[in-house]
C-alpha cells in the first residue's frame, strides 16, 4: 500500500510542477471565474443560473476529460519510452501496484480540479441567487426549478387485457400486412399502443404515479405532459381538465389552455396530494364528440422535490469522477498496449464514442432497421449493426449526464448513481486495470517485446 | 522458450546469480528472428564478490543485466537471480540496480527521489530520511539535496543512481556501465564505494567497456564477445602471462642495464628478448595527483 501511495504521490507531485500544467490549471479555473460573469441566458435568473452550470462546468469538465486521456495515456507509455518505469519495475513493486498508483494518482488530480471547478460554479450560483433576493417571480421560478431538484416518475402504464391485444394484433396483421416493417414485432407495437390512456370525449382516465417517495410537505409537484388526438387531423388544440380528491376538501380542478398534439405541458399539484408513495390524478376530455385523447404514459412524468441543490451537486461530482476514473483506467491500459500517440488515440476515440453513444445508438438503430434492398441499404444495415454490438460493448459516458441533470433541476436518485458507477464505473474500471497488469506483466519492459 | 518454473530450486545458497544456457534473441515485428544478444550463457556469482561483466559494444553485457533484473525475458535457458526468478517480485527487496541510463523525473528534488524510491522498498519514513540523508552525503549531493533531478548534470545523476541503488542496503547489486559520465574523481570515489561495499560482504555484477576500471575492482570477471562467454576467471589469473618476467627496480645507470642484459644473454643465450624502459605513471593516477595539488594550493 506504501508503494502505491508512493507513485500516486510521485504522479501528482510530477505533474502537478509541469509547466503545461500550470498553464492548463490557470486556463481552466480563469475561465470557470469568469464565464458565467459573459452568461446571460434568456435574461431571467433560472435561465442565467442554468447556463453557468451548463457551460461553467460543462465546458471544463470536458477539457478535465481530455487531460486525463492525454495523462492517462502517458502515463505508462511515456514512462516505458523514457524508461521511468525501469526504475519502479525492479523495485519489489507488483504491476497491479504501479497501475493502481498511478490510477489513485490521476483520479485524485481530477478530484482536485473538478473540486475547484464545481466549487467556482457553486459560489456562482451562490451569488447569482443573493443577487436576485426580493426579485419575486424570478426567484420564485428559480426557487421551484433550479435549486430544488426534483426527480422523474413516470405515470404508470394503462395493463391491457390478452383479449384486447389478441383483437389488435389480428387487425395490425389484416390491414398492415404488407406495410409491416417487421422493426418492432406486432403484438409489442399492439402492448405499446393499448398502454397508452385512451380518453373519449367526456370522460376521464385514471393517471397513477408509483414511487414517489417522500414528497415535503408544502412542496410543489409539477406534471409534465403531452397528449395526442384521434383523428389527428382534426386535433387542433387539444383541451383537458385534470382532477384529484383532496382529502376533507373540496376537489382540485386545473383547466390548463389547450395545446396542439404533443406539444409539452405543466401543471403544479400540491405535494399533500400524495397517498402511500402514490400520486392518483384523473385526466378528462371535454373534447367535441369524435376526438379521442391519448395520454402515453411515457410522455408524463411527475416531478416531485428530491433532495437539495448542494447535494445534488454533490452527487453530480461523484458522478462525473465515477467516469473520469473508468477513462484514467482505460488510459492506463492503453498505455500498457501502445506507444504514446496510439494510446491516446485509442482512449480518446473511446471516449467521444462513449460520450456520444445515445445519438449513434438512435443513428446506428434506424439504419439498422431500414427497408431498402440495394446493396449500399444491406451494407448501412450490416454496419448499423456492427455499430449497435460496439456500442454495446464501450462503457456509455453519457448514462447519467449529470450537469445537464443539475442545470435541469433534475435529481440525481443516490441509488441511481451507486448502479450506474458499479456497473458502469466500478467494475469496467476494475476489468481495465487488471487487463493492464496483465499485459504489463507479460511484457518486455525494455524493448516492448512480448513473451 | 524461456523457463519460468522456479529456477532458484536447487541453487546453493552462496550462489546469488547463476545463469544456463542464457539465449536472447531479439525479433523483429514479425517475429522473424534479428539480432541473437546473448547466446548460451553459463554463469555462476558468488555472494560477496565483485564480478565484471566485460566485452566491446554489442557484446551483450547490457542484455546480459536486463534478463538478470527482468527488465527483459530470456528466449531461452534460464536464471535465477538471489535464489529466485528475476521476474520474482519479493526477492527485488534484496536488488540493488543502477541502469545504464538515469531517467529519473525532472521535477522531483534528489531529496524527493529518494524517498520515493525507499517508499517503494516500503522503508519506514524515519529509516528512509536517515538512509537518504547519509547517501546524499556518501555521494557528495548533500548540498544539491533540495534541487531538482532534471538541473543535474550527467555525473551527478549517475552518483544519485548509485545511491538509489544502495537505498534498501541490497545483498545484491547490479550496476550497468557505473562510471560513465563520472569525471575521474567520481570514478576513483566510485572505486572506493566499492571496495567499502565488498568489505561489508555485499555482492556486485558490473558491466563495463573501461578495462582498467574492472581491473582494479572485480574479483573476478567474464568477458562477452558477440554473446558469447569468450573467458572466465579471477583477474589475477586471467593477466597472469606465463611466458614472461618482469623485473622493476630503482631508476638504473646505462651501464648496469648493458651489464644486466650481457648476463641475461649468457646464461639463457644471445636470442632472449630484453625490453628495458622507464614505467609511466597512469594517467588516472597523474590526474588525480594533480587536481589534489590543485586544490590544496587553492586552500592554502
């Protein structure tokens, strides 16, 4: 354990005297001071304080990345090329002691700057939230969707019956028999429709959130949600009227102006609604006869206070080092398997597929699913799916992306994050380390030659 | 291929190296074969002597202490290295190793790189700092302790080297090329360093081109040509020439040299070869006589 300190410290020390670094350090922590002063945003105070989370520590956060690819990757593989490692491998050291060092070393720089830019972002956000004291509204909006973050819940399902599946199944397979794209199987695309709240004109469906948790009292629960309209073509603007019992009161009713199909919209229900973790709202269509209302369950969401700002922020931290650490750990085997600049290359090119893995994987799964039957359609469908299995296969860095989270006034669920850094941090991070030792310990370290 | 099966199993105790059948074969991308470094070597140290490793560039001295220290995996044969295989990780705690190269960080002070290295051995702080500030001083880098590595010059780095080679008191050291780029003063300090070194019973493999330094110091010697074991013996035996004698007295008169020779001729005949000359000091031994006479007349 000594020894692994020893290079830890040695690595932090090392780079922390680097001329480069200094540099990169002043760089970073003047432009986390001053950016979000040039941050205006939309004008109002949310919007302002949103975009100093956004791109006071989106942006820096990024270049953090990009320095613990280059430090990563240079860590064995410069110090093989220099022959530094010479010194440390005839030392009574294992390998796995020298990756894990210089791991700790990385990982406790990028605590240090992400601590100092989170912390220059904080006090900004400090500050920015007594400067606007006495602004009501403003504050007010910022208060309810900034500083308290709240967490998603999503309205549950409508359960279908097998009978009512079994009658749309035979109708898909009858009308669209020939148009099928065969993308998603009949009787999913049949469970997915029946899910949604079909509401005809007059009456009312029963919209239940499950899990809510723990809401304070006095708290406000905004509702988010879309609706879309049967015909389509006849919608307009859609009208709706939610309802809940209070309990020893009279019942809540909120008529929220009609929208067109599935444009978004909010409502605010007071937190006391909530009975046994469960939230139970009813939906009613005062529509003209003829147009039917759909509420996808997917497209509702109930957002309860969860937690505070600072703690978010904290979890938000945590989150953000969970990756950098899988990063540093894929460096470090990179830099175990090449030279310097294939190295790098190799980590960074894992880290913008990973950090960009939701748009391919929307991009690689329409292509996959295409129709076309020329050769260039069937070679985009072979490469989608190659595409799918390597994304599969990379650690996803955008999981949880916690600034956006932050800057949205989204929560962070504790038990969200532990999943996400054991399986997405923890265990990656463990499997990269131990390949490196592998490949270290098999190899010449004087002339990279291999057993 | 290289065997990794406890290789020490067997080897008496006294033995701290030994080698059999040594091969080193250096492939290139393809794994065609292109240079063969060390082929067969057979060779045996013992515990607390001084032993050099001779021979021209490309002989295979340095492949020679890379396979010993594990820097670099055997084609074939095997070693053993304190008993152990020089992969071992737990019989390093008794290695001494200076490489052939210094490349310590830049940025950390000789102070700082010492330390580092004894937290590597897992030396307790307080032994560390008594270690380091007595090694500084044996080294003459007591004053540079605070400076940066990467602001010394190449002698001072070798003498850090050499310290951080002597950090964990090693039973065995293993020094490649120790006196190059050391001025001849830090050589004569390095010979000395030696001597103190086999007083206190360590062992010592060094590797060296410099002939006359290995002479003065090793006990005992191998000499590699194009790798392979071209001699090996004690020094004393290996220079010892059996064919001839030489005789050194006090400055004579031409007269006696005629006389000596008239008398040489007549009682081993008119053909024996005489060679009389005037010895010359060595240059090692002139240079320091006078930066010592230097020095004192800048004192004085």
């Amino acid at each position: 354990m000594r020894a692994v300190l020893a290079i830890a410290w040695n690595l932090l020390v090392e780079t922390a005297r680097k001329r480069s670094a200094l540099v990169f350090i002043l760089l970073l922590s003047g432009f986390a001071i001053a950016l979000p002063f040039a941050l205006e945003g939309e004008g109002t105070l949310r919007s302002r304080l949103q975009a100093t989370v956004t791109y006071g520590a989106g942006l820096p956060v990024f270049a953090i990345s990009l320095a613990t690819v280059f430090l990563s990757s240079g860590a064995i593989s410069l110090d093989l090329q220099r022959r530094r490692l010479h010194g440390i491998a005839t030392k009574p050291v294992t390998r796995l002691s020298i990756l894990a060092g210089k791991l700790l070393g990385i990982v406790a720089l990028d605590a240090v700057l992400l601590g100092a830019i989170f912390a220059a972002v904080g006090a900004h956000v400090a500050l920015g939230g007594a400067r606007a004291r006495g602004e009501g509204d403003e504050l007010r909006e910022a208060e309810d969707r900034f500083f308290q973050p709240r967490r998603a819940v999503h309205a549950a399902p409508r359960t279908p019956t097998d009978e009512e599946v079994r009658r749309l199944v035979e109708s898909l397979a009858a009308v669209d028999a020939h148009d099928h794209r065969g993308a998603i199987p009949i009787e999913t695309a049949a469970r997915r429709s029946l899910s949604m709240h079909r509401i005809e004109p007059g009456s009312t469906a029963e919209i239940r959130f499950e899990g809510m948790g723990p809401c304070p009292p006095g708290s406000l629960i905004f509702v988010r949600y879309a609706l879309f309209a049967s015909p389509p073509a006849e919608a307009g603007r859609i009208p709706c009227e939610w309802t809940a019992a209070v309990r020893g009161g009279e019942a809540l009713r909120i008529a929220p102006p009609a929208e067109p199909p599935g444009i978004p919209r909010e409502i605010a229900v007071p937190a006391e609604l909530v009975e046994g973790g469960v939230l139970r709202l009813s939906l009613e269509s005062p529509a003209r006869s003829g147009l039917t209302i759909f509420a996808d369950p997917e497209r509702i969401e109930a957002l309860p206070v969860e937690g505070g700002f600072w703690r978010n922020g904290g979890v938000g931290f945590a989150a953000v080092l969970g990756r950098l650490v899988l990063l540093a750990a894929l460096g470090l085997l990179a830099g175990s398997l090449f030279g310097f600049p294939t190295a790098c290359l190799f980590t960074g090119f894992i880290y913008c597929v990973g950090a960009g893995s939701s748009f391919l994987g929307e991009v690689f799964t329409e292509y996959s699913s295409g129709v076309g039957s020329t050769l260039p359609d069937a070679l985009g469908r072979v490469l989608s799916s190659v595409g799918l299995v390597v994304l599969d296969a990379l650690p996803n860095f955008a999981g949880i992306d916690p600034i956006e989270k932050i800057s949205d006034g989204r929560a962070i669920p504790l038990a969200e994050l532990v999943q996400a850094l054991a399986w997405t941090a923890c265990l990656p991070t463990a499997l990269a380390i131990g390949a490196a030792a592998l490949v270290l310990g098999r190899r010449e370290l004087e002339r990279g030659g291999w057993e | 291929m290289e065997s990794l099966a406890a290789p020490g199993v067997g080897v008496p105790e006294d033995l701290l190296v030994r080698t059999r059948g040594l091969t080193k074969v250096f492939r290139d991308f393809w794994g065609r074969a292109r240079v063969r470094a060390l082929d067969g070597l057979d060779l045996e140290i013992e515990r607390g002597e001084v032993f050099g490793l001779l021979g021209p560039n490309g002989s295979g001295k340095s492949t020679t202490i890379k396979l010993l220290v594990g820097l670099l995996h055997a084609t074939s044969g095997e070693a053993s290295v304190l008993g152990a295989h020089p992969r071992d990780v737990a019989s390093k705690a008794r290695l001494g190793f200076l490489p052939e190269e210094s490349p310590f960080h830049p940025h950390l002070t000789a102070d700082e790189t010492l330390r580092f290295h004894a937290s590597l051995f897992s030396i307790p702080g307080r032994v560390a700092r008594q270690r380091t500030d007595a090694l500084l001083a044996r080294m003459g880098l007591a004053r540079d302790r605070k400076r940066r590595v990467g602001e010394f010059s190449k002698g001072m780095l070798r003498r850090l080297g050499m310290a951080l080679a002597l950090i964990n008191e090693p039973e065995l050291i293993i020094l490649d090329e120790p006196t190059s780029g050391l001025d001849p003063l830090g050589t004569r300090d390095f010979k000395d360093l030696l001597s103190e070194l086999r007083k206190e019973g360590r062992t010592v493999l060094l590797s060296s081109h410099l002939l006359g330094d290995a002479e003065e110091v090793c006990d005992r010697v191998a000499v590699l040509d194009r790798g392979r074991l071209a001699a090996v013996g004690r020094v004393s035996t290996l220079l010892e020439d059996d064919g001839r004698t030489q005789i050194v007295t006090e400055k004579l008169d031409p007269a006696t040299i005629e006389a000596l020779i008239a008398f040489l001729r007549e009682r081993k005949g008119p053909g024996i070869r005489v060679e009389v000359g005037t010895p010359s000091a060595r240059l090692e031994a002139f240079f320091l006589r006078t930066v010592a006479r230097a020095t004192d007349g800048a004192a004085s």
